[in-house]
C-alpha cells in the first residue's frame, strides 16, 4: 500500500504548523538590524501628516520634548529628528536640525549632545531597543558627516519606553518615531 504524501500524522502537522510560522515571522520587516552601514539618504516628500492627535487614554507619562532646551548652545535648533514606520534611514527633512547642531558642535568642541532613539509601541521590546539604537546612530552619523565628532555624541536607545505622544493611531506613532538631541 502506498502513502498519500500529503497525508501527515498530527505530531507532524503541529510540526510542520510551527516550521511555517516561524519562517512567515521571520519575513515581517525589512530593516536589517545588524547592519553597521547605517543609511542616510536623500527623500523628497512632505512626510507624514501628523496635523490630527489622538485622543486615546494611556497609562504611559508623555516626555517632555522641550527638556534641556531652553538656555545652552542648542537653544534656538531643533531637538527632535522624526523616521518612517520600520526604517532608520535618515530623512530629509530632518537636514536642517542635522546641519544646525552639527554647526554648533564643530565650533564648540566641548559641547555634547545624547542622541536618543525611540519607536512607536508596535513590536516586541527587544526589536524596538534595537530600531531605537539604530536611528540614534543613523542620526550620529549624519551629525558627523555634517562636521560634528564622535566624541561629542553619544547614542542611547530607549525603544518604545518613552512615548512623546499617547495614542494608538498613525498620528501618535508618527511622533513616537524619533530621536532626540539632548545636550549634555
């Protein structure tokens, strides 16, 4: 008697069940994240439109974006460097905040800044420390191309720990997918 080679007994279905879900899990992004080579790259586009809030309750403390920028060297630049859903790649829009600290860095060799990366609350909370590390480096690297040091930056990640705005709709995640200069 010949066997049906699509006939399979249950401890092989449940087998076959997970090889199938974790190759499918493995195919659900397209950032590499062991990648050294952070990208930096020129877009044009007005970016996301995040002219409407969410008005979803949270349990999660907003952070105060304006921290550390009311006096210093940094005062009058832009403090926050906003990314895409999934990516670390740099954004063009995000040229002027980039040019104007890395300005100030080169000609204020003492001065430091921490590059903060976050993410939205999508995805598990090691994926997101990593994105997090990701853009902050991608942001160190553009900072440095455009005149600051190594030594004067410092990338941090804090994943989706710290929201910047509370909500579950695109608006809220599109604030959350940044990184912070914060001068030390």
């Amino acid at each position: 008697m010949q066997s049906n080679p699509l006939h399979f007994r249950p401890t092989q279905r449940l087998l076959w069940a997970a090889l199938c879900a974790a190759a499918l899990a493995g195919c659900g992004s397209n950032v590499k994240l062991d990648d050294k080579n952070v990208p930096v790259e020129s877009r044009t586009g007005t970016g996301v439109d995040t002219s409407s809030a969410g008005t979803s309750q949270s349990q999660v403390t907003p952070v105060d974006l304006t921290k550390n920028g009311g006096t210093g060297l940094f005062a009058n630049t832009g403090k926050v460097v906003y990314f895409d859903f999934d990516s670390y790649t740099v954004r063009d829009d995000a040229r002027p905040v980039i040019d104007a600290n890395a300005k100030i860095l080169a000609a204020n060799k003492t001065a430091k800044l921490a590059v903060e990366g976050h993410t939205d609350e999508r995805g598990g909370r090691e994926y997101n420390l990593s994105l997090g590390q990701k853009r902050a480096e991608a942001v160190v690297r553009a900072l440095t191309l455009a005149g600051a040091t190594d030594g004067q930056l410092e990338a941090t990640s804090f994943g989706k720990e710290r929201p910047a705005v509370a909500g579950n709709d695109e608006a809220a995640y599109a604030k959350n997918r940044r990184v912070e200069l914060v001068a030390r």
